[in-house]
C-alpha cells in the first residue's frame, strides 16, 4: 500500500505590527512644525539672515548675490542649502524616522551649547542639517502630505482640501492642514520674540518641542 506524503508543516508566522502611521498625528506634524517656523527665525536674527529650513529663500539670496557678483554672500547662503540637501538624503537612505529626529535633537542642542565658541557656517550647518533630518522623515499627517519647515505647499494643499468640500475627509483635512500653516507661523513669531531676548538659550524651545514629539511617538508605539 503506497504511503501518502505527509502534508507539509506549517510555521507560525510572526505578528507583525505596522506601524507606519505613529508619526503621522496632527499633534506631532504641529509640533515639528512650530519647530520649523522656530528655527528659521532663529537663524535668520542670529545667523546672518540665511533660512535654516526652509530654503526658498536662500535660493532667491544665492541668485541674486550671484549676479551682482557678490560671492561671499552667496556661498553663505549656499551653506545651509548643501547642508539640507545632505540630511534629507541620509534620512530617505534610512528611512528611521525616530532615529532621525533624535539626529534632529541632538545638532540642535549642539549648536545651542556652542553657539558663541564656532563659526557661523558650522551653527548654519548644524541646524539646517538637523531640520533636513526631521523633513524627510515626517511627512504625512494622517493621508495628506505636508513639510514641517515651509508653509507655501501647505497652504496650497489647504485649498485644495477646502475645495473638495462637502466630503467629510476634505473637511478634516482642510483643518488638519490649516493648523500646520498657523503652527508655522506662530513657531516663527515665538521663534523671533525669544532669539531677541535669550539668543542660543531660545534654542530649548524647538529642542522640547522636537523631544515631546518623539515622546509621543514612542509612547504609540508602546500601546
């Protein structure tokens, strides 16, 4: 009598638990948006007038110091540009968004310790580096995509969520979106009234904003 095959055994598959969506609250993206808004006040009283994060402006600097042949000025709004472009590709490569956001941390609370005892270029590369770190890696906030160091796009996507009304996602996501603008704008005035009165100490505020959205991420995470 032939013998049947036995059928094969099946392992256990591991659960898995996906947890993409921990860093994409509305709570977080307002966070690191405040920081964003921050930072660019903060560089721009304290560091030369260059942008820290976002770097629309630093552009339209470099273009026209470069045509009037000023070069100096345009390689020190250059600066901060490469330096962006530099922690925006090591955050996509690792694609570790908490790992990058303490990076974030971290260049912040070294530039604020120091900030009196380096160069300018070193504190401009510090911060925008950091900034670019915290960009890459949070970028959505629930379905919609947002940047938590410029506010053009997102104004521009509030619109778009504010004429797909009367659909109920559109509604919360025209909210959604419209919190991180004035989250922006609020981090760049709090940002420029605190550089005036404390300098590199003001730098603590965007370092405890950034830590309590880690804290948050982490403590999702755990649930």
């Amino acid at each position: 009598m032939a013998m049947e095959a036995a059928p094969p055994k099946l392992e256990p598959k591991p659960l898995v638990v996906d947890a993409s969506g921990v860093e994409q609250s509305l709570a977080v993206a307002s966070l690191l948006t405040m920081s964003g808004g921050f930072l660019d006040a903060f560089t721009w009283l304290s560091l030369g007038g260059v942008f820290g994060s976002s770097h629309t402006g630093n552009v339209v600097f470099v273009g026209m110091y470069a045509a009037s042949g000023q070069w100096h000025q345009a390689a020190h709004h250059l600066l901060p540009i490469l330096a962006f472009l530099a922690g925006a590709s090591l955050a996509i490569r690792l694609n570790a968004p908490l790992l990058c956001l303490c990076g974030k941390i971290v260049c912040l609370a070294a530039v604020m310790l120091t900030l009196h005892r380096i160069s300018e270029p070193v504190a401009i590369i510090g911060i925008s580096f950091g900034s670019a770190l915290q960009s890459a890696s949070f970028r959505q906030v629930g379905r919609l995509n947002y940047l938590s160091v410029a506010v053009t796009g997102n104004m521009f996507r509030t619109l778009d969520q504010l004429a797909a009304i009367p659909r109920a996602e559109a509604a919360r996501g025209a909210v959604a979106m419209l919190t991180i603008c004035l989250m922006f704008l609020f981090g760049a005035a709090v940002g420029g009234w605190a550089t005036l009165r404390f300098d590199a100490a003001s730098l603590a505020l965007p370092i405890t904003l950034s830590t309590f959205a880690l804290w948050l991420c982490r403590r999702r995470r755990a649930i």
